[in-house]
C-alpha cells in the first residue's frame, strides 16, 4: 500500500517561496506518476503540477515560470518549489500519486492528507 506524507506548508508573503515534500512510502516509487494539487474552500480541486515516471512534466497556467515540481526516486520523495508567491495561491496543497507510469490516468490512486499554504499580500 502506498502512503504519502506531505509537509513544508506554511505561512509567507507575497513573492515568497516555500519548499514542499512528498514522502513515498511503497515499492516501485520510480514508476509512480506523482501529483499536487490544490484546493481553496468552496472551490474544485485542481492540479497544479505532475511529474512523470521518466521525468516529464506539467504545470496548470497559472503557476508556470513560478513552481517547479521534482523528484527524487532514491529518496521516495516528490518535490514542488514555490517562488513569488501570490496570495492566490493560498490553499491546502494536496500529493497524489498513481500507478500510471506516463501521467496518462486522470484519475489518482493515492493521496496525501494535504498541507496549509498561505500567502499574504
């Protein structure tokens, strides 16, 4: 079974940065699709950012040119940099990850329990 643990959420100003991780716990982590997502209360969840099994990536409008996702298989750990954050980027940040090698499932089989982000102008 596969678990994932976020962590590195917090509180900061607008144009700053955090760091947050995704601890995998699980064999065959290399061959795991790996998410973030974020949701503010009363809206849709949306994905953020996804990185595949051979390094391929993606990022919602919105974030490009801000937020770069990484991973490290050795570690088990999925990686999202945050730089010049906006206050519209406050919400719970949410990992997920799927057995879907190329990214190619819309649908993700495991989460995390998420991670406040909040940014203050």
């Amino acid at each position: 079974e596969v678990q994932l643990v976020e962590s590195g959420g917090g509180s900061v100003q607008a144009g700053g940065s955090l760091r947050l991780s995704c601890v995998v716990s699980g064999n065959n982590v290399r061959f795991l699709c790996m998410g973030w997502f974020r949701q503010i209360p009363g809206k849709e969840r949306e994905l953020v950012s996804r990185i595949s099994g051979p390094g391929g990536t993606y990022y919602a409008d919105s974030v490009k040119g801000r937020f770069t996702i990484s991973r490290d298989n050795s570690e088990k750990t999925a990686y999202m940099q945050m730089d010049s954050l906006k206050p519209e980027d406050t919400a719970i940040y949410y990992c997920a990850a799927d057995p879907s090698f190329w990214c190619t499932s819309v649908e993700y089989k495991y989460w995390g329990k998420g991670t406040q982000v909040t940014v203050s102008s």
